[in-house]
C-alpha cells in the first residue's frame, strides 16, 4: 500500500465494487418487484373472471377451475371454502380456515325485499367488487407439485346476495428464476469486472505517474551531483504533472539564484575583508618593528571600515534567512528629523521637509533608520552643494525621498547599483566609496517592510531614491 498505484487500484475496485453492488440489488429488487406484479395481475384477472362467472350465476359446480397454473379457492362470508380447483391438494397464505376441503354450500336464501331499506352497507347485488385486490404470497400443491404463488382475492356478490371471495394463484416460479438468473450472472460477471477496472487503473496509473518517477529520478541525481543547474523533465501535456514539473523547474531555478548569489557574497565578502585586514595588519607589524612609524589613525580608521563591513554583512545575512521585521508603529517624519540631527559632521547639511498626515508605517525602527541613514550617506558622498529629505503621504503609502545635486544614476546602471559589492565607476575607491552594500541593504529591508526603493533623476539633475511604505493595514500580500 506504500504505491500509489497500488492504493489508486484498490480505490477504484472498492468503489466499482460498492456501486456494482448497489446497482445490482436495485437492478435484482426492481427485477423482482415488476415480474410479482405481473404475476398479480395475472392472478387478479383469474379471480375477476371466476367471479364474473358467479355474478352471473354461475353454480359451484359450473366454475371453470381446470386451469393448473392458476389454482382458485372461492370462501364465503364466514371463511369456508365452498369451492376449489380440480387439483387443488393443499393452499397456504389466502387465510382460510378449511384450506382446501370442500364445505356443503347453505342453501339460497331468500333475497332481500325490495321495499327494503338499503342502508348502503351491502355491495349491491350480481357484482363484482372493484376495488383493488388485495395480494398475498403462499403456496399451493397442484397435482403433487408445491410451488410458491402470488394471490389475488376479488369479492363478488351473487344474486342470491351472497358474497363470496375468490382467491386465484399465479405461479412465482418464472420470477424466481429469472431472479436466480441475474443474480448468478452478477455474481459470476462482477469479479471478472473488478479485476479488469483494477488492471485498467493499475496501467492507466502507472503511466500517468511516469512522468513523476522521471522527475524524483531527475531530483536524485541533482541531489547526488549537487547540480543546481540540471532540469527535470517536462511532459509534453498540460495536466497537474506538467505544472508540477515546470514549477519544480522554477524553483531550481531560484534556488541556484541563490545559491550562485550565495556564492558570489562569500566571495566578495571575503574579497572585502580582505583588504582592511591586511591594511591593519601591515600597520600593527609595521608599529611594532618601529613604534615611530606606526599610523594609529589609519589603523582605527581601518578597524571602523572592518566593524561597518561586518555589521552590514550580519544585517545581509539576517535579511537573507527571511528574518521579519517587528511590527511596531515608526513615525518617519520623527525618524527622519532625528537620524539628520544626527549627522552633525556631514560634509552638507540634508535640508528637510516633512508633510502634515500620517506618517507612521509599521516595521522596525532600528531597520528604517539604517535605510534612511544608507541614502543619506550615498547623497552625502555624491552631492556638489545640496541634500534635501522629503516625508510626505501619498494614497496608501508614506514617500521618502532623499535628492542630491551630483552626476545623478545613468539609467543603464539604475538597477545594478541595488546589487551588493556594486561601485559605479566615480565611487570605487575603498574609502571614499564604501563597500557597496548600503543601497544591497536599504533595498531589501524597504522589501521586507512591503515597501520598495528606487533611483531616478532629481529635477536639480542629481539622483533622487525613492523609498515607499505601505500604511498599518495596508501592507502589500
């Protein structure tokens, strides 16, 4: 049962099973009750054409009662049976009390005055009663033979105002047989039928599913080789197994994405450290052999660069294990105003301006401002003149926008400058231009708030970023 074709077939064969079943007992039941009824029917005309003949007039001994498969027993009033067919040996289930032996008949009496008053109690007279028979099941010996029968008994008044019921059989023998029949060929068909809809599934399944024995085969061996850039197989057709495929595709992609950007972080991660660490490290040898020579300012400066690079480089990784900001209310007017009064040895004072509304986003604190401390520094780092901060609230969102008046962002390169360890070409020193990581970082924490960051043109001509954030309520799915 650990197959899924396995577990496919016996479903299936459960299921033809119960409703072959079901089937067949409706078929059996509704087989049986039409071939009763038409032995009923035939039994009722027997009895009506027996009592017509006493309605008529007709004596006792006058009844035509030859018919062997249709046996008649006619009781009076009082239950006894007054007449029988002629070989009529024993009857069960018409409720008479003589069964089949004859009783002397009570002479005619006289017939009711017509001055009589009817008091609409008595069937009138020389008639055939006709409401519905009423039908039972029994048996009968005819001639030495026992079968089972269907009765229908019909009243019927005489002239002599005597009522009288005439029970008459029909045999149940071609019902029963025809029952035994169908039954024993449902029977004998319904394995043979199981074992075909469980072969049936156990190859339609087996080829439905090939295409995923070729997929977990695929994945194995990416596994094995650790091959991120392998592919499964796709099916040609456009069912659930060919969108499992191609999605499975997809995230093979994605995941070698990552990996490759993995790769490439380490590198240059370890490229980047690897220049302060030898700067400091040549400048402690060099104090050492001659404390006259040594550079403390550089060697500080040097450990500061090396303390900012593996800060940015825990927030990245964080960042990249999915970690989720808080979710506390941050004004970013407020914000914005303290992380500028904080830059009190910037080179050029931000210029500020905040717009009345709300401006509270949800988020971390902590985050937003190293985002807004990153813009500020690469304005800072480009600008001629001026750096100006904009806060304002626009339909669902509250907008920070960061201007400088330097060379602005050519817009081939306004995508790339988001990636990590990217310097454009006036930015690529190592002390003056950072690592590359500040813009990588504001980036993916405005993602991780819901929000976006982009770079255009400022209308002084410099790079203007834009970082948007969805109001409380409002986040982005």
């Amino acid at each position: 049962m650990r197959s899924v074709r396995a577990r496919a077939a016996l479903g299936a064969t459960l299921v033809v099973a119960v409703a072959l079943a079901a089937a067949g007992l409706a078929v059996l039941l509704v087989l049986r009750g039409n071939l009763t009824d038409r032995a009923g029917l035939e039994a009722e005309v027997t009895a009506r054409e027996v009592a017509g003949e006493l309605a008529l007039g007709a004596t006792y001994a006058e009844l035509d009662l030859d018919d062997d498969d249709h046996p008649v027993q006619v009781t009076d009033e009082e239950g006894r049976v007054v007449a029988v067919s002629k070989d009529l040996e024993a009857i069960s289930g018409t409720g008479t009390a003589g069964g089949v032996r004859v009783s002397p008949a009570p002479a005619p009496g006289p017939g009711d005055d017509d001055d009589d008053e009817d008091d609409g109690s008595d069937p009138p007279r020389s008639e055939v009663s006709s409401d519905s028979p009423d039908f039972t099941n029994g048996t009968a010996t005819v001639d030495g033979e026992k079968a089972d029968y269907r009765f229908a008994a019909v009243e019927v008044t005489t002239k002599e105002d005597v009522t009288l019921t005439v029970h008459a059989g029909a045999p149940l023998a071609a019902e029963q047989e025809a029952v035994n029949t169908v039954r024993t060929s449902m029977l004998t068909g319904l394995p043979v039928m199981l074992l075909v809809v469980a072969g049936v599934t156990w190859l339609v399944t087996r080829r439905a599913l090939r295409p995923v024995e070729g997929i977990r085969r695929e994945l194995a061996a990416i596994t094995a080789s650790e091959d991120l850039g392998r592919r499964v197989p796709e099916p040609d057709s456009r069912d659930e197994i060919a969108r499992l495929a191609r999605t499975t595709n997809e995230t093979l992609t994605v995941l070698e994405a990552s990996v490759d950007r993995q790769r490439r972080f380490v590198a240059d991660a370890s490229h980047e450290l690897r220049s302060p660490i030898a700067s400091l490290r040549t400048q402690l040898e060099v104090g050492a052999a001659h404390p006259e020579l040594l550079d403390l300012p550089g060697a500080v400066t040097d450990t500061v660069r090396l303390q900012v690079l593996a800060a940015d480089l825990l927030l990245l990784a964080r960042l990249d294990a999915g970690e989720r900001p808080g979710r506390t209310a941050v004004d970013l007017g407020a914000l914005v105003r303290e992380e500028v009064s904080q830059r009190t040895a910037d080179r050029i004072a931000p210029q500020v301006s905040v717009a009345d509304g709300p401006l509270e986003v949800a988020g971390s604190r902590g985050q937003l401002a190293r985002v807004v401390g990153n813009l500020l520094d690469n304005a800072e780092r480009h600008a001629e003149r001026s750096v100006a901060v904009t806060v304002r609230a626009e339909r669902d969102e509250v907008l920070v926008d960061v201007t400088d008046d330097g060379p602005g962002v050519p817009e081939a390169e306004q995508d790339r400058i988001f990636e990590r360890f990217v310097r454009l070409d006036d930015a690529r020193s190592r002390d003056d231009g950072g690592a590359g990581l500040g813009l990588a970082i504001a980036r993916d924490v405005a993602a991780r708030h819901g929000g976006t960051l982009t770079v255009g043109t400022a209308p002084s001509g410099g790079a203007r970023f834009t970082l948007r954030l969805p109001l409380p309520g409002r986040e982005r799915p």
